[in-house]
C-alpha cells in the first residue's frame, strides 16, 4: 500500500503551463505560490497567481516548478542520516 504525498510543498514557486485539461489561455506563463497541498488531494493543489488574492486549483501537469524553497538545516541532516528500522 503506498501512501500519496503532494509532490510541490506549500510555498513553492510555479509557472502556470498548458497541460492535460484545458486551461485559460489567460492564465499560460503566469506565475504564483503554492498555498494548498494536502496528502488527501495529490491531483490538485490551491496556487495563488501574482496579483490575485482569490487560491485557484491546478493540477499537477499544469504547473512547472520555478522555485522551491530550501528544507531548515535541520532537516537537510536528517535527510542524510541512516532511517531506523
């Protein structure tokens, strides 16, 4: 059993591009944050574009990474550490 995580974190830049849905051609290219990403909707996540107040859903295939925040050093060690069994 494989438990879904959202791919993009809460934060993360992205650029709106044309993917499998059809999108308004006013919203190509623009850029926004990643407000909502939750384990429990993988297929969807809440952006707000620059200049817009209002959260929009896109999904996965329609957003191209632009920035992505760095993890606190802490978890950055964690990472390289062994997993406990």
């Amino acid at each position: 059993m494989a438990i879904p995580i959202p791919l993009l974190p809460p934060g993360a830049r992205v650029r709106v591009k044309r993917g499998n849905l059809p999108a308004d051609n006013a919203l190509i290219n623009k850029t926004g944050t990643v407000v909502q990403a939750t384990e429990y909707q993988t297929n969807m996540y809440g952006i707000v574009l620059d200049g817009e107040k209002e959260t929009r859903m896109f999904s996965p295939t329609e957003l191209e990474v632009v920035d992505v925040e760095a993890l606190p050093p802490e978890r950055q060690d964690a990472k390289q550490r062994r997993a406990l069994p």
